[in-house]
C-alpha cells in the first residue's frame, strides 16, 4: 500500500448510549479515529468476491492497520456515510480493509 492510495480523509465513528437525563438512553456518535483512507466503489466481479463475506457490501475502504475498529463503526468521507459490514485485517501489509455500505443522503438544498 503506498501513501499515495490514502487520499481520502476520514472520520470513523462508534454508536454510544448515554443518559438523556430524564431516565432515558439516547444514541450518539462518538469519534473512534480521524485518518487517511482509501475509499473504492466496487462493481462487478468484485461485487461477487465479496458478497461471500458480507451481502450488502458496495464499498472497500482501505486504512492503516489500526486498533479499536469493528462492525460497530460508522465512516464519514466528507459528507458521504457508510455502515461498516466487515472488516479484513492484512497483518502482513498492516492494512484493513472496511468492507461497507454507502448510506445515501439527502443533500441540502441551497
């Protein structure tokens, strides 16, 4: 992997509960790690590898082997979301990769 394939910077998130302080839980996204990243739309026969491992996945997301991610994670590249479905560790070139759905967004109007 060169540094040259991480041209996309990233925000990953992890779903956290906390007290609404009327006696309730409420949902918030809390910051897991901010990094470089390679994000790559798949088709094809791509597509076809890796609905094996997770059926929903349309997205390969390439980061430096990093602690403290798993399926939980949501990644933000700018404004685009994706739900993490898998994650494939590469040890031998400390590489993950974060096989994922693209969540579609309604975009603000201006």
């Amino acid at each position: 992997m060169r540094a040259g394939d991480l041209d996309t910077a990233l925000v990953i998130k992890r779903p956290r509960r906390t007290g609404d302080g009327q006696g309730g839980r409420k949902a918030a996204l809390e910051v897991v790690r901010e990094t470089w990243g390679g994000v790559e739309e798949l088709s094809g026969t791509e597509l076809m590898r890796y609905r094996g491992v997770a059926s929903e996945v349309t997205t390969r997301i390439t980061v430096r082997d990093q602690e403290g991610l798993d399926a939980s994670c949501v990644v933000f590249a700018g404004d685009v979301q994706y739900t993490v479905d898998a994650i494939v560790h590469n040890r031998r070139e400390r590489r993950i990769e974060i096989l994922a759905v693209r969540v579609e967004t309604r975009r603000r109007r201006a």
